[in-house]
C-alpha cells in the first residue's frame, strides 16, 4: 500500500487503539493505491522488474520503474550488456547508451530493480522513501472514499450535493490528480 494504516489514523483523526474501522480504512487504501498506480501507469514498490522493448534508436531508453537502482541484466538482439555500456539515470527512470539504442522490436531485455520502500505499520519495517505527496495522495483519496460513494446526489434544503464517480472514467479526484501528477509514467 502506498500508505500506512497508521498514518491513515492519524491523518483522519482516529486513535490507534482505535481499531472498530481499521478492516474498511485497509480496503479503502489499497483501492487508493491501485487506482493511482493504474493512473500514474507504474509501480512504486521496490522490488526486481523485468521488461522487453522496443529499440527506439535514440540514446535513452525509458523504463517503466523509477527511481532505477540497478540493472542486474541487460540483453540487447539477445547479446548480455556489460554495465560499464550504459549509464543509469535513476531518477529519470532511464538508460543512457551514447551510441545509442538499436532500433527493433522487442529486442531489448532488461532487469531492473526499482521503486521506494513503501510505508509499513510492520515492527521493525525499514522507514519509507516513498514521497510525502504521494501518500497523501493515497490517504486523502481512501478519506474520500470513505465519505458516501454511493451517492450522486443529494439535496437538503437548498443544498444540493453530488458526488462524482471518478473511476468511471479512470480520472482521480482533482487534489489527488494534482498530488500524483509529476508522478505519471512518461514511458506512455
């Protein structure tokens, strides 16, 4: 998940030893985090991803996963890559090759690990590097979920309410698509 339960508690005002809602605040943070890893099309967590693709022809070859720590394998037309024939940008989630990447389809194989240490309410858990923004993001759109979905609408008085249906669509609600936004994949 891409935030902690107990930061989740915190956020929303609950005690920890409160645990009454701690089954439905679960459910709804990791809906959260599937729906903003599908919207930002990648994975945050850190962990060993495999990927084929296309030889593009230019020097960089952009990677799903970022930040890249390493590149354990890399095979281009199937021929092994030493790592001394390429650069990592990890930040940018990319591999630099000065004379460039051939072009092809599917020609290059790589192994990259990848990603953040998510947030964990695990004893003894290593602390995150997954940034603030986006466990707020998560945890303000589980907050959001929490609140009546099932309504559209809703009028008391002269008040009218209603309550969009982002998924429908794929679109995140206008704070959280803000908080994630630098975050989308730029592979796409």
């Amino acid at each position: 998940m891409l935030a902690s339960l107990k930061k989740a508690k915190g956020f929303l005002g609950i005690s920890e030893e409160d645990v009454s809602q701690d089954i439905e605040l679960l459910a709804v943070l990791k809906a959260a985090s599937t729906a903003i890893e599908q919207r930002t099309k990648r994975s945050y967590e850190y962990k060993l991803y495999q990927q084929t693709l296309n030889g593009s022809g230019t020097q960089f070859l952009q990677l799903r996963n970022y930040p890249i720590h390493s590149v354990p394998l890399l095979k281009v037309e199937g021929i092994e890559q030493g790592i001394e024939s390429f650069t990592i940008e990890s930040e940018n989630g990319m591999l630099f090759k000065r004379s460039g990447w051939p072009r092809g389809s599917r020609n290059i194989e790589v192994e990259y690990t990848a990603g953040y240490i998510l947030p964990s309410d695990e004893t003894g858990a290593e602390p995150a590097t997954l940034p603030e923004d986006i466990q707020l993001a998560c945890i303000l759109y589980a907050w959001i979920m929490l609140r009546d979905p099932v309504v559209r609408s809703e009028r008391v008085g002269n008040i009218n309410v209603t309550y969009a249906d982002f998924d429908a669509d794929g679109r995140l609600p206008g704070p959280v698509a803000a908080l994630v936004a630098p975050y989308v994949g730029r592979w796409v």
